[in-house]
C-alpha cells in the first residue's frame, strides 16, 4: 500500500513516542532504588506509618510504603509518593570518621555506639587494687644511723622486711619509703618477719655488694637475745645440728641428719625462776637456725607460734623426737593457726593453702585430748563470728551514718571481696612480739646496736 508524504510522517511521529516511553521508564527505574531507602523513612514519619524493620534504628533495609489510592504507578514498579514539603533529602553517604545519624521509630534519632577501640600511645589506664594485709604492730621504726653508705634502723616486730606475701604496705621498705623518704635501699641481711632488732640497709649496689662479700667470708658478727622456757644451762652451749626445710610454703625447719650444716653459739644471760634470757651468736645464716636449735635443746624461744607448737608432739621436738611425718607436722600446724585465725603466722591465708592440706585439716591423734579440745573451742567461736560478718555488713548498708560512728574501717566493706566478710579480732600487742631480738651487727670498720627489749630484763614476768 503507498502512502504518500503526509502518511508516512505520522507513522514516524507515532514510532518515536512509542520508543520514549521505556526510555522514561527505565530512567525513573535507575533513580527509584537508591531514593526509595531515603523516602520511606519520611513518609512514614510524616504519614503515621511506621515500618516493623526500622524500630531498631535499621534504615538499611527493604520497606516499602504503600501508594494512597489513585496515585499513577510506573510500569513494573511502585512509587514512593513525596514526603511533606515536596523536597527529597540528600542521599550522599556520610563523611569518613563521621557516625551515620538514623530515626528510630518515634522520630527521635538513634546515634549507634561507637566501636570499639585498641589502647594506644599516650592512653592514660587506672586500676584500683581492693587488698587485705595481716595486722602488724604500730611500734615506730627507729633509726639507729645513717649515713653515705648504709642506713640502719630498729625493726619492730611482725613487720616483714621486704614485700612478700600478704604484706606490702606494712614492710620496712614501704614504711622507710613512705615516713623517711629513703628509696632505692638494698637489705644487707634479713630478719624473720618476727624478730625485732638491727637491720641494715645500702644505699648504692656496691656498697651492698662489699658488705655481702665480709658475709660470704664470715667477717660480720651477729648477736641475738631471746627469753626461752625454762633453765638454760649456765654454760655456753654450742649446737652444730643440720637444719633440713620442711616447707619453703609454710616456712617451716628441723633437725634433720639431711640438712645443711650450722653453728650456733648459746649464753645464758638471766634465770627468773620460769624462763632463761639467752644471747645466741649465730656463726651461719641458716632459715631460723636459733629458733630450730633452741627447740632441739628442749628450750624452745617462750612465745614461738611454731617451734613452741604442740603439734610437734608431747616432747615439742626436744632432741629431734617428732613422732609424724613431715606431711602429718604441717597438716597439725596449719589446723592450729586456722583454729586461732593466725595463718599469716605461716605467712599463709585461706587461699593459699594447697588442696592437700585444706582437704586434711583434721588434727592427728598425736595431739593431747586438752588441744583437741582447744582447737575445737577455737573453730566453733571462728564459724559464729564468720556467719555474723554478712549480718553486720547488711547493717551497714542499711544505716550507713550508724557505720561512722562505730567503725569507719566497715565503710570499705566490697561485697564481691570474701575476705571482708571475716570479721576478726585485733590482736593483742602482746601477740604480735615473738621473744628474739637482733642485738648487735659488728663488721670491719662498723658495729651497731640496738636496745634491750623490755622483756629481756631480768624482772621481767609473764602476764
């Protein structure tokens, strides 16, 4: 069929408008993806519509909103209709180090956290340590002298030397640190935490290592007194016995065949009718050589916790006569200290034990009926004041202002921290001195001395 000119410019025309309609369609589809995750939050804020998945927060998932009726629809797709105002927000993605602000389902926005960071360079972290230490006495340390090259003071008793254990704010190094501002000082010797007396610090690593050297070579001479039971012999006394270690954790020694040679050197001072005053020149620096050798001589130190135990048996350990094993001596030592809530008397707590000494606690028969019985007492009044210690900590929390005026040491009670809930008592300053004082420290081209202790004159009673 031929059509003329006018014919086939109208077929034309219809052709082009045809081929213009997908051509539309498939740009608004191109644009309608990315703008439909910004348009359904604003519709549905403006409209009262609220989509289940943006509750949280989520404006990164796939809502759609339905179109009011009548509205023209796009081929193939649906249309989102414009929120109040007419204008679309920005699509452009947030900054780097910015955090993308969302709307929760209320309108309010919702700012996610912020993720977690690595600590770095010039990060500033505190740490807050809840501990507990043994009651030490309030007994002054003295300086006996000082100059460039050592430092020498009078230890009292039951302050350790140096931090070990429980202990670390009750130490002579703490304490001279803290009241005398001497740092940095280097023990030329040590005392058991017990024994009171001289002891001497350096101030620089050579003069600590010069010293050292006159005591590898037996050039310093030392001089102890102690008040022991009974009457020591009027003659000096000379017990070379080996000392063997039973336990580096309990801290405990014998007389044993296997142990290391030691001498040491016995004088009787005084006699008041129940107990000696000694002078002891130990010539070797074994663990609690004068303490060990004083109780093989049947005259162990008066008011020793643990070489005047009866858990060494009837004898107390006179002449090396221990009838138990090692492992039978330190179950009975440790369950007498626990009985009288004295375990930092073995320099150990509750958590320090190993299972195998918590799991046999029970003293052995070679104990008499009398401690038995005492320990028995002493455990039963230690379970009631354990089980009134969480009763009075809640009195606490309730009337705080009543905590003040009784005790002020309750307000730092930490209810995860078990220790706090043991309520025990002060001891006594009596309990806290142990009968063996450092006396004199004497070396090449020095000697010192400290003064003699009041129970060591010759007058002196027991209470």
């Amino acid at each position: 069929m031929w059509l003329g000119g006018r014919g086939w410019l109208g077929v034309l025309g219809h052709w082009r408008c045809d081929l213009r309609r997908p051509s539309f369609a498939r740009i608004w589809s191109s644009f309608k993806g990315p703008m439909a995750e910004t348009l359904s939050t604003q519709v549905g804020t403006a409209g009262g519509l609220t989509a289940p998945h943006q509750q949280n927060g989520d404006a990164g998932g796939d809502a759609r909103v339905e179109p009011s009726p009548g509205s023209p629809k796009p081929a193939g797709r649906e249309v989102e209709p414009a929120p109040v105002g007419g204008e679309y927000p920005s699509a452009a993605a947030p900054g780097p180090g910015k955090r993308k602000k969302r709307r929760g389902a209320t309108g309010e926005r919702v700012v996610p956290p912020p993720k977690k960071r690595r600590t770095g360079d010039n990060d500033f972290l505190r740490n807050t340590v809840h501990r507990h230490e043994p009651p030490v006495t309030a007994e002054p340390i003295r300086l006996l002298a000082e100059n460039e090259d050592v430092v020498v003071v009078d230890k009292p008793s039951s302050i350790p030397v140096h931090p070990c254990g429980r202990f670390r704010h009750n130490t002579v190094i703490f304490i001279l640190g803290k009241e005398h501002q001497l740092k940095e000082l280097h023990p030329l010797h040590r005392l058991d935490r017990l024994t009171s007396g001289v002891l001497m610090f350096a101030k620089t690593a050579a003069v600590s290592e010069r010293i050292h050297e006159q005591v590898r070579d037996r050039q310093l001479e030392k001089e102890y007194v102690c008040r022991v039971e009974g009457e020591f012999p009027t003659e000096e006394v000379t017990c070379k016995e080996p000392i063997l270690v039973v336990s580096y954790k309990v801290g405990v020694c014998r007389v044993d065949t296997r142990g290391k040679p030691c001498e040491t050197v016995f004088q009787r001072l005084s006699y008041n009718g129940q107990s000696s005053v000694v002078r002891c020149r130990p010539l070797t620096g074994r663990t609690h050589q004068i303490r060990v050798h004083l109780q093989f001589l049947g005259h162990p130190i008066l008011n020793d916790p643990i070489y005047n135990s009866v858990a060494w048996g009837p004898s107390r350990g006179r002449g090396g006569r221990i009838p138990k094993t090692d492992e039978e001596l330190l179950r009975d030592l440790v369950a007498e200290h626990q009985a009288k809530q004295s375990l930092d008397v073995l320099d150990l707590c509750e958590g320090d034990l190993s299972s195998g000494l918590t799991d046999s606690t029970a003293p052995s028969s070679e104990l008499g009926k009398d401690s038995l019985e005492e320990l028995a007492a002493a455990a039963q009044k230690m379970e009631e004041v354990a089980e009134a210690a969480p009763q009075k900590l809640d009195t606490i929390a309730l009337a705080p202002e009543k905590a003040v005026e009784t005790d002020v040491t309750n307000q730092e009670a930490d209810s995860l921290c078990a220790e706090c809930r043991l309520v025990r008592q002060d001891p006594l300053p009596k309990d806290l001195v142990m009968f063996l004082h450092a006396l004199r420290y004497k070396g090449p081209g020095f000697e010192y001395f400290s003064p003699m202790p009041a129970w060591a004159q010759d007058d002196w009673q027991k209470d």
